[in-house]
C-alpha cells in the first residue's frame, strides 16, 4: 500500500479520511479541528489547554490527537540496534554462546550498517542433522529489504567439529561473490563447533580479494 505524503494542499483532504474511518462527521470535524490548530503542523505546538478543549471529552478526537502523535514519533524514533560488531572473536564468543548446543543446524544472517552496527539478526534456515540447504536469494533479499551495508553469516556444526567443510567454504565464495556484486560485502562467515569456531575473516578467505577482472572472476565460479 503506498503511503500518501502530507502537503499544506492535502492535508485537509487526508485529515478527512481519517475522520471518516474513525466514524466522526467529516465536514464539520474537519473544520473544527483547523478551527483549533489553523494546520497539522501547527498541533506540534499546542498547549494541553487547547488540545483538552478540541476534544471536549469525545475520545474519538483523543484518538486522533494520539495517532498524530504516534505517526511523529515513528518519524523521528531511532532504529533499533542488536548490538556492534567491533573483531571476528567478540562476535565469534557471542556465537558460540548461542549456537554451539544446537542439536540441528541452523544458518543466522547478521545485518550490518556502514559503522557495523547490527540492524537485524535472522535464521534463514534450519536443517535436519546434517543437512541445511540454503539459497543466497534469501539472504540477500533480507540485505536489501533491511538496507544492509555488509552481512555476516554463521552457522553451526551439530557434530561438534568447526572445521568448514567444502560445501561450506563453496557456498560461503558463492555469497561472498554475489554480495561483490551487489554492494553488499559479506565481511565476515562462522562456522560454530561445540568447543571452537572458525572464521573465514581470521582465516584470510574472507572479505574477497579485490578483482580485477569481475568477468574472468564470474567465468572461474
């Protein structure tokens, strides 16, 4: 549903609307509410007087006032931050904190902003014992829809080992090179054991190397 920006041309217009979809005469409510603050952007100065003396006890009026109030607040409220990633081994102990006892294996997106700040933690995916397919798809739409301006992946080994296998380590360069593409780098990659975990970061394999030649890079993968 797209949402219909407020203007000084549409205002009245919009208010309208809402009055109607909160049962009030339209017309006469309109007129009574611009007779109290003159135009919308006006109400953010109110006085409390004058707010209680437009509603003269009719709470459908109140909630009006309070959806204003709550449509402001949505405008200005900071987005919510699950934490910052400052190395690969901070972010490697919360890991294993989280997933090591797992008795299925489970892949975690973590979406970052350009100061890696986490924006979003999602499981795309959770498998059987030894098995959890995945498709970049659905990470990456995840990215895009959250803003991302890098992503981490993790996932964990239900038998205990941390060492990537060679599907986790293709899969792992498949993302990496789609994420090249799209601007949106993967900076990081977990593998959880139940006594360590390993990072493609630390390990050197990840971020990838810059290319200097994406087509040949595209024709090797």
């Amino acid at each position: 549903m797209r949402q219909e920006q407020v203007t000084s041309q549409n205002e009245r217009q919009l208010l309208g609307r809402v009055m109607r979809h909160l049962g009030l005469a339209e017309t006469s409510e309109v007129e009574r509410f611009f007779r109290y603050f003159h135009s919308l952007a006006n109400l953010r100065y109110a006085s409390r007087q004058q707010c209680q003396q437009y509603v003269a006890g009719l709470p459908r009026r109140r909630a009006l006032l309070t959806a204003i109030d709550l449509g402001r607040w949505v405008q200005r409220a900071p987005r919510p931050l699950l934490g910052e990633v400052l190395a690969s081994g901070q972010m490697g102990q919360r890991l294993m904190a989280d997933l090591r006892y797992l008795p299925q294996e489970r892949v975690e997106v973590f979406v970052l902003d350009a100061k890696h700040r986490i924006l979003e933690r999602q499981t795309v995916f959770q498998g059987t014992l030894t098995s959890c397919p995945v498709h970049p798809r659905e990470i990456f739409q995840l990215a895009v829809m959250s803003g991302a301006a890098g992503v981490i992946i993790a996932h964990n080994h239900p038998s205990g080992s941390a060492e990537p296998s060679p599907n986790d380590l293709a899969f792992m360069h498949r993302l990496a090179a789609c994420g090249e593409l799209m601007g949106i780098p993967v900076l990081d990659g977990f593998v959880v054991g139940l006594q360590a975990y390993f990072s493609l970061r630390e390990a050197g394999i990840l971020p990838l190397p810059p290319a200097t030649n994406k087509t040949e890079r595209l024709k090797s993968d």
